[in-house]
C-alpha cells in the first residue's frame, strides 16, 4: 500500500537515527555528528557520518546516504513501503487502514466522504419520489426531459426542494 506523506513524515519524526544506527554501527560523537564505520561497505577507518539534526546519514567511502528510511531499505533489504512499515511497528505507530491512506489535508477519510454521499442521495431520492416534495421535480424529468422511472432510478437522481 501507499502510505501517505503525512504518516512518513511522522514515522521520521519518531524514529531516533541515532538509537536505529547505533544498532548496526558503532558510533562516536564527532562534533554536531557521529562517526562510525560503514555498515555498507568495508573500511578500517570510520568514514560513516550522521547527522542527528538532519537525521540523515552519510558515507564519504562508498557515497551511501539518505534518511532513516533510506537506511533501514539497505541495512534490512526491504522496499521503501516496507521500510515505513519496520519503522511505525518500531516506533508503536498503527498503520494507516487502506481507506485513511486516502485522507486528504482535511482529515475527513474517503470512506467518510462516500457515506456521507450516499446518504445525500437517498434523501434527495425520497424527495423526488415523494409526490407532495418532488411531483415538480417529477414531471420535470418524466414529462419535459422524457426519462423513464428507470432511468431515473438507475442514475440515482433526485430532487432538492427549497
Ligand atoms: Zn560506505
């Protein structure tokens, strides 16, 4: 599944490169960084920088760099979603579900959003078949536009009274 940016984000936020690297790595305070030698390639002197500020790290040896996540594709072999996912089960963080991965900037998720239409069209629905509401509505679509009580039923169309 595709995660979205606001949950990355978050996992980032929560993941402490430090603790995650020092798992693998040995590391030593070197000024604002850390310096260690590199998982990902051999070397008798540390030339594996990172930067907890940043939280990002980097290699001068083999040019090995990135995020926490970037780091945990290559230390653990996984595809970035998988990486994410490593990385929320780390930091106690549920997965979004498959409909929220869908949630917009208003936190209204998509789920959401096709209940609510739903139930706007079956009240404009009873509206339109309700002949003290929707008769105008009725003749309008039945008489003037010549569409059947079918069509009307097949299309989901209703009447919206004032
Ligand atoms: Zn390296």
């Amino acid at each position: 599944m595709r995660f979205p940016e606001h949950f990355i984000q978050e996992v980032v936020d929560r993941t402490d490169i430090e603790e995650l690297i020092g798992k693998y790595v040995e590391l030593k305070r070197s000024g604002a960084n850390l310096l260690g030698r590199c998982p990902f390639h051999s070397e008798k002197t540390p030339s594996f920088s990172v930067s907890p500020t940043k939280k990002m790290f980097f290699c001068f040896g083999c040019h090995a760099g990135g995020s926490v996540i970037t780091f945990v594709q290559k230390a653990e072999n996984l595809e970035f979603t998988d990486a994410v996912e490593y990385l929320a089960n780390r930091a106690g963080l549920p997965l979004p579900k498959e409909s929220e991965a869908f949630v917009g900037q208003t936190g209204v998720s998509r789920k959401r959003v096709l209940e609510m239409n739903l139930e706007a069209a079956k009240f404009f629905r009873a509206c339109l078949f309700d002949p003290a509401i929707g008769g105008e509505g009725m003749k309008y679509l039945h008489e003037d536009r010549g569409l059947s009580i079918a069509t009307i039923k097949h299309f989901g169309l209703g009447f919206a009274p004032n």
